[in-house]
C-alpha cells in the first residue's frame, strides 16, 4: 500500500501558483492548475534552477534561468537546455490537505 505524506493545505497554494516543499529525497514543487494539483522534483536537471520559481504557460512549467519547458503532468522535457525529464509524484487530497506519495526507497 502507497505511503503519503502531508505536505500542505489547498488554500496555500492559489490558482495558477506554484510551491517548493521539502521531502527526504529531494525538493519537490507542487503547482495548482485549475484546482487540479500537480507534483514534481523541484531542482531542474539541467542547473538545479528552483522551477518553483518559474512560469506556468498551460500545462507547462519553464524554468526561471535557462528557459526549459516541463509537462507539469507527466514531467516530460519539452525543450532544454535540459534534456531530462523530471519525476512526477501521486498526490490525494483529504479534508482539504494535500498529500504526496512517497517515493519507496523513503518508505
């Protein structure tokens, strides 16, 4: 059975914002799309750029120093100069609390 952690209340992050957050392994970004919510490793593999400082265009996030384009859905790279895809994390909601899978090996 999947493990969560709770990680933050809905109301912190508004419409069309984007929040770093710690966990074990890595800084994780959790962005509200519409009401829909979206995680991923923060640190872009390219210059480890905090992408929660970037700009959400869609359902794509850019990174605020060099410019490449993430799927927030998927984690995939659109474009670089990175040319890694980023992780993407399970995420529930409940009674208002967001809450993130965590990953096995910090089972």
């Amino acid at each position: 059975m999947a493990k969560y952690m709770k990680i933050a209340s809905k109301t912190e992050i508004g419409p069309g914002e984007v929040k770093g957050f710690s966990m074990q392994s890595s800084p994780v970004l959790i962005a509200n799309l519409n009401g829909r919510y979206y995680a991923m490793d923060s640190a872009c593999p390219h210059a480890h750029a905090p992408l929660e400082d970037g700009i959400i265009n869609g359902k794509t996030l850019k990174c605020p120093w060099h410019g490449s384009v993430f799927d927030l859905e998927s984690g995939r790279c659109i474009s670089g100069p990175a040319v890694m895809d980023q992780r993407v994390y399970n995420l529930k909601i409940e009674n208002g609390i967001i809450q993130i899978e965590i990953p096995d090996a910090e089972k």
